[in-house]
C-alpha cells in the first residue's frame, strides 16, 4: 500500500490501520506500507514516530524510489525498512 506525506503525517492512518487490524493482529505481517525519500522528508520525527508504531504492529515498511530525491545513506539509516526499492537512476551506467 503507498502511503502519500500526508499519510505518513496524519495520525489518522495509524488509527484506521489500528482499528482494522486489532480483531486479527496475525494479518498485519501480510501489509507493507510503501513511501518515497520525497514523503519521509515532509516531518522526519512524526514520519519516524508512525513508522516504529507500524513496526511494533507487525506492519513491513517500504522504501520506494531510492535514488531519485536525497539519496544519503546516512539520513537512510534513520530509518528502519525491510524493503528498499532502487529507482533505475542509480543503476544506469554512463559510458
């Protein structure tokens, strides 16, 4: 599921996922939320406090379009993905 900067900012999302999972908990290892380095940059500590919140549930995180914005691996490291997806740009080999 992609998750927009206004996702990732309004508590709601966390409350809604919250609220469909709480019956069954065990389904929230099927999910993975996907977000871009452009999204994560909006508010770096909510974005940071609602991705431990999803971590914790049991919820996977996604990293899409690696390369294409920021692209520090020291501001990467703030963050805990299980996934990165690499945008073609940092694969293209210039001859």
């Amino acid at each position: 599921m992609n998750i927009s900067a206004q996702g990732f900012a309004s508590s709601a999302l966390l409350e809604a996922i919250y609220f469909q999972f709480e019956k069954n908990p065990e389904l929230c290892q099927y999910l993975t939320l996907e977000t871009t380095e452009k999204s994560i940059i909006k508010d770096v500590e909510l974005t940071r406090a609602q991705m431990k919140m999803f971590s914790k549930m049991g919820i996977h995180l996604a990293l899409d379009d690696y390369g294409a914005g920021y692209s520090s691996l020291s501001y990467l490291g703030q963050f805990k993905f299980n996934y990165i997806k690499i945008n073609a740009v940092l694969l293209v080999v210039t001859i």
